[in-house]
C-alpha cells in the first residue's frame, strides 16, 4: 500500500475522486459528440415525393418545412382534398427521414444507450 499527498493511502487501484473525474471527461466527450452528430443531421436536407413523383417535399435536419413542389397534373379542382392529402404524406415521409437520420446518428455516438431516461 502507497502513500500520495494527492491520493492518500491506495493499493494501486484508482481512487472515487479518479473514477468521477475520468467519468465525467467521457461523459464531455460524449456530449460533444452528439452536438457534432445532431448539426450535422440538422445541416442535411431530405426529400421524399408521392403520388408519382407529382407531389415533393424536402425539409432539413431541424424539422423544417424547406421546399413543396406540385406538379401540374396532380392539380384537379375537382379533387382538391387529393392534393393535399398528398402534400401531407410527403412531408410527413421527408420528416420520417430526418427522423430516422438523427436516430441512428444519436444511436452511433451513445453506442444504443437509451438516454432518455436521463432526460437527454
């Protein structure tokens, strides 16, 4: 057993305060990670388009609307309803994949940890 001004008596193993300092560092390191991995998903655009490619929409990483492009002839009149239950389908599949994108870029850094139940 050794003696350390900084440690105090040790049999060669690592101290609580050791532990708890080179826990909390990887948790830093994790933490960066994320906010790495979250803008870059955030930076990406998704694009998924329906009916026959008549109805488009893209949105980015952050969830946000960008683009809804509509083809002439998906425009009748008379089926209004139709077109925007397209336009919704779309933009709810572009959101899917931005969804899903953060995910597995979230799932990459924790290694499948499920943080949620620590509120993150």
């Amino acid at each position: 057993m050794g003696y350390s001004a900084r440690r105090g008596f040790t049999n060669g193993k690592i101290s609580g305060a050791a532990r708890q300092a080179e826990m909390q560092q990887k948790i830093a390191e994790m933490q960066a990670a994320m906010t790495s991995a979250q803008e870059n998903v955030e930076a990406q655009e998704f694009t998924a388009s329906v009916g026959g490619g008549v109805v488009e929409a893209k949105v980015n990483g952050k969830k946000e609307v960008l683009a809804v492009t509509i083809k002439p002839e998906a425009v009748d009149p008379d089926d209004v309803e139709m077109l925007q239950d397209l336009v919704v389908s779309a933009v709810n599949e572009a959101l899917r994949q931005a969804e899903d994108a953060m995910e597995k870029s979230m799932s990459s850094v924790t290694g499948g940890l499920n943080l949620g139940a620590f509120g993150l």
